[in-house]
C-alpha cells in the first residue's frame, strides 16, 4: 500500500516540475490551431527587392503579397494564405514543379502581425521543418520591374468610311475591296475593305474628287465618284460615329463578262489550289448556286509554253492539299487544263451539274507579261466566263 503510495506521489512531482508541459510538444502541433498557413514564394533582407519580386509575380499572374517576418528578419513574398494545410502544400509543390518558384515553400503560423508567435518554414516535398532560410538569389532586380505601358491610340489619318456593298437581287451583304482612285492625277489612292469601317486618306488634289470602284468576284463592278472634303449624293449619309456610309448594289455578272480569279492559287507546278483559294472559289459556287441557269466557261493559263512536272490530286479529294498527290509530266496547255478542271471538279464535288460548266486551257498562248518580267507570276491564272444567265 505504502509503496503504491509512493509510485503515484512520484509521478504527481513529475508532472507538476516539467517546465511549461504544453510548450515541451513539437511546434507543429500548437501552431496548427492557429490554422494559418502561407505559401511563400521568396525572401529578401532588402524590402525594394521584396517589392520589385512581387512585381514580378504580379506580372504572373499571381495575387503575391509581401510582409517582414521578424522571425527570420526577411521580408516574405506569397500567393497564398489559407487554413487548409493540404491545400497549402499541394500549391507549393506545384509551383516548384510548374513554374520559375522552384523554391516555394509553406510558412504555418500568422505573418504581419505584430509580436506574433513565431511559425515554422515547412518543405512541401519532405513535409519537414525548414531550418534555415536563404535570401532569395534572383539576378533580375538590378532594375525595377515595370508594367507594361499601354499601347497609345492612335487615330489613323484621313476621314472615316464604310463601303456598304449588298446584293442587289436579294440584299445579302457581300465582302470585297473598294479601290479609291485620284481622278485629277488618273492613279489609284488605295484599297479598302468593304462593310467595315475604314479610313481614306486625302487625294491632296485640286478638286477632291475620289472615285470608288468596286471589287467583289462573282459581280459587276460598281462605281461612285465623291467630293472627298464634302461627301454627298445619292443615299450616302452619315452614321452615328460620324463615318460616311457610301452604299454599292451589286449586279451579278452577266452573259458575256469574263472575271479573272485573282485570289485563285496553285501550288508551283501543281493542279491543286492552295488553301487561301477557298474563299474565292466559294465565291463562284455561291453565285452558281443562286443563279440555276447560269453557265460559265473556266479559262486556265500558265506563264510561258514549257512542258514539265505536273502534280495532280490523288485519291485523297483534297483540293487544297499536296497531301496524296501523285506526280506526272506534261505540256503547259495540259497544265492549264488541269488547273481549270481542279476549279470544276471542286463544284462538282459541291453540287453543281457538270453540263452547266466548260473548260478552256490556253497554256502561255494569252500571256498578260512576258514570261521573265518581274510581274509574270501573274500570267498564272483561271478566269470565268459567263455563257449564260
């Protein structure tokens, strides 16, 4: 009984003389209550570079922050404070496995507070208590970082415009350029898309006077002549954002006209288009889609009579592709046929009955420039022409 006793009054001694019981624990486990826990991603013992790091991760993207830890007597930069311990540590991780941060961290404990209970630096690959803490080593603080300044807006020069060119048969918004010509001098100003807005310049002619074609495949072209420093005539009017609007209704082609493909192009020594072909080509079925009756005959040309390599589609069907292609010789009028038939073929393929088309090859025979002048590459080309409407 006695020794009993004795056994419990020792243990009693025990507890009551070990100094501060509840500081003896790790300190993981007290500051834990706390529920803080800060995701950090840089010290700095000089505060102008804590700043301009945490420019730097602003610039990222990122929420960073920064404060002075007085328990290290650095200033900690950070993205994020949360209570979730996992959360914290997931976010370190994945800083120093994603991005430039490969030294983030997990500081647990509150920063920024004054005579706050000093925390713990935590690896977030080990989950240990970090030790010792390094000033951040960056060699991009020599100058301060800067926001982007903004791009300055500039007005561009001239007075506003918008071409507004529809279909005359069905009001349909059709897309095309307007050239704009200096009548006084005879020479072209510049060009301009449609059904935007736009700005032309000044003729900086005697009269003013600008006239305004039209150039839209599949239509007649149209024209307006203005007075440029006082645009007026027939419905043109002024639209709320003080731009004048010049409207184009535009024809079909009709019996007779023949159109030049401009914006139709192959690849070199091939009878397939290449695929900034599509719009205008498109342009075409549309306008035989709309008109049923219409019958149209497909003129190829080269540039010069020399036979050679010619590179035709395969069983791919791509018209728009080297993919599958398959390579053979020829003259340059089969070259020019094969550069028609490519264009009817494709309307086939999108519906179009064979009999409503013809093709025509001329090889080099009807040339716009000789075959070594500095514009020849324009001898290559496919125009259309209207048999019926």
């Amino acid at each position: 009984m006695e020794t009993r006793w004795l056994v419990s009054w020792l243990a009693l001694l025990v507890f009551w003389f070990t100094p501060n019981y509840a500081s003896a624990r790790p300190r993981v486990e007290s500051i834990n209550s706390d529920g803080h826990f800060v995701v950090v991603i840089g010290a700095f013992a000089v505060q102008k570079n804590a700043e301009r790091f945490t420019s730097r991760a602003k610039l990222q993207h990122y929420d960073a922050k920064y404060e002075f830890n007085p328990d290290r007597s650095l200033y900690y930069v950070y993205t994020l404070t949360t209570a979730d311990k996992t959360q914290a540590m997931n976010e370190a991780r994945r800083l120093r496995d994603e991005t430039s941060f490969t030294d983030a961290w997990v500081y647990q404990g509150t920063i920024g507070v004054p005579d706050h209970e000093p925390g713990l630096d935590l690896n977030p690959v080990t989950e240990t208590v970090v030790q010792q803490v390094d000033e951040t080593k960056t060699d991009d603080l020599v100058e301060e970082i800067k926001e982007p300044e903004p791009t300055p807006v500039v007005t561009p020069e001239g007075k506003k415009f918008y071409f507004r060119m529809v279909n005359a048969t069905n009001n349909n918004q059709v897309n095309g350029e307007v050239e704009a010509i200096d009548i006084d001098r005879a020479r072209k100003i510049t060009t301009l898309k449609s059904n935007e807005p736009v700005y032309l310049v000044s003729p900086k002619n005697n009269s003013g006077k600008v006239s305004l074609v039209t150039n839209a495949f599949g239509y007649r072209k149209a024209q307006v002549d203005i007075d440029y420093n006082n645009p007026s005539g027939d419905n043109i009017t002024q639209d709320a954002n003080d731009g004048v609007v010049v409207p184009f209704e535009l024809v079909r082609l009709r019996k007779g006209d023949i159109v030049v493909m401009y914006n139709v192009f192959f690849f070199k020594d091939a009878a397939i288009m290449m695929p900034e072909s599509k719009y205008e080509v498109n342009s075409l079925l549309e306008m035989m889609k709309e008109n049923p009756k219409c019958k149209i005959r497909i003129h190829g040309h080269t540039n010069g009579n020399s036979s050679g390599k010619i590179i035709y589609m395969g069983d791919s069907q791509n018209f728009f592709s080297l993919d599958g292609s398959r390579d053979s010789s020829g003259s340059a009028k089969a070259l020019s046929e094969a550069r028609a038939n490519i264009i009817r073929d494709y309307l086939i393929s999108s519906g179009i009955e064979p009999a409503r088309m013809e093709v025509k090859a001329w090889g080099g025979k009807k040339s716009l420039y000789d075959k070594d002048s500095a514009r020849a590459k324009e001898n290559v080309r496919v125009e259309v022409e209207i048999l019926e409407e």
